[in-house]
C-alpha cells in the first residue's frame, strides 16, 4: 500500500516545475470566487455557496460574477487535473512528455471540464430542489456521495487511458468499487492534513486571516499531492508499472 504514497512523494519532488504550474491553475481557481463574497463563503481551502441565502443575497451582478467566477475555477481545475494526470503517466512509464502530448491538453482539459460541470450542475439542482422542501444540504449531499464514483478517477483516465467522457466516468466508477481501500486512504490523508493544516493557520494567524492562508497554502503545495495521489492510485492497477 505504501508503494503508490512513495511514488507520489517521489514524482512531487522530481516534477516540482509541473507540479507549480498545476498549484498556479489550483490557487487561480479557488482565488477566482472570493471577489463574489455573497452568497459565496470560503473554509478549509474550499469555496462554497451558501444556498440558505442565495434569495435574499442574489441579484444581477452577483448572479455575473458567480457564473463567471464558477466557470474560469472549474477551468483551471480541470487543467491543473490533465497536467497532474500528464506528470504521473510520464513518470510512471518513464517517457519524456512530446509535443503532441501538449497539443491534446486542451482536448483533456475540455472532456475534464465537462466532467465536473456536469458533477457540479447536478449537485446545484439538488440543493435548489432541496431548498424548496427544506432539505438542501442532505439531499446535495446524497447527489454528491452517489456521483462521486463516476468523477474521483474520471480525469485520471481521460489522460491515463486516452477515454472519452462517458467511458472515463465508467472506468471511474469501475476502479473506485474494485479498490475502496485507495479511497479510503485518500480520504483518511486528505481530511488528517487538511485539518492539521487548518488547526495551525487558526492558532498563528487567526481566524480571519487563517481563511485566506488556508485557500493558498492548500492549492499551491496539498491539493496537488492529493491529485498525484489520484493518479497513482489509478495508474497502480496497470501490473506491468509494479
């Protein structure tokens, strides 16, 4: 188990370069939404929308800014998510990244794009549906808990197996059941660190401050070894690569 965390620290270390670019595309992203504060609250490195008082905050411009802000964020994820996906695949297989490589980033990127646009909009619609029976947050977050097989390794096999939007969902959901130890794992680390992380940023700088510390520290250095994590753990299921 310990050889896909040991490969991932290693491939953080050896593609620092790569790695920053996709930190870049992950603090951009997550930086994007806080200039539409209301009804948008920021926590544990994550923008949220408060759907409580999304009626009485809302209005034209908020309404603007948000989609705006929404799209350009799952933009730069969904690239952050290809280059990410790009490095494991080339480090794993030892091959140097060609310039056709680079050229179908922007294909991956789209089909990534796709992906969780599609992920975030049915989980929009459960809230709105929740909110109007008074259910919001339980039931987004049983549309987000169900989805979330189809999305954790869609991206991964976009780039890794060169799959479409339907097939890449399938395999997701296909590897996320046949290796439920992987997410586990994932998740274990994820929320460990991410609650460290945040219990030290609260205790020097503040609360106020610590929001915002959280937001860049988390995308520039954490976020992009959960990504390489990801991949690694997809990629693991290749026998050849072991």
């Amino acid at each position: 188990m310990a050889n896909p965390i040991s490969h991932t620290w290693n491939t953080y270390k050896s593609n620092m370069s790569f790695v920053l670019l996709s930190a870049l595309a992950f603090a951009i992203a997550f930086i994007v939404p806080v200039f539409a504060s209301l009804p948008t609250y920021n926590d544990m490195g994550g923008i949220f929308l408060r759907t409580s008082s999304i009626y009485l905050n809302l209005n034209t411009f908020n309404s603007a800014v948000i989609i705006i802000a929404f799209l350009f964020s799952l933009l730069f994820i969904s690239f952050a998510m290809v280059v990410i996906n790009v490095i494991v695949k080339h480090s794993r297989t030892r091959t140097k990244i060609k310039q056709e490589v680079v050229k179908a980033l922007e294909r991956s990127t789209g089909r990534v794009f796709i992906i969780f646009l599609i992920y975030s909009l049915l989980i929009f619609c459960a809230g709105m549906v929740g909110y109007s029976i008074g259910h919001s947050a339980i039931l987004a977050a049983v549309v987000s808990i169900v989805l979330v097989p189809l999305v954790f390794y869609a991206p991964s096999s976009v780039v890794i197996d060169e799959k479409g939007i339907v097939r890449s969902m399938h395999n997701s959901a296909t590897f996320f059941f046949k290796r439920l130890d992987y997410f586990a794992i994932w998740m274990v680390l994820a929320l460990v660190a991410l609650t460290v992380l945040d219990f030290v940023l609260v205790h020097v700088a503040g609360t106020n401050i610590s929001r915002y510390a959280m937001l860049a520290i988390s995308s520039v250095f954490l976020l992009p070894f959960l990504m390489l994590l990801q991949g690694e753990f997809y990629i693991s299921r290749f026998r050849l690569l072991k």
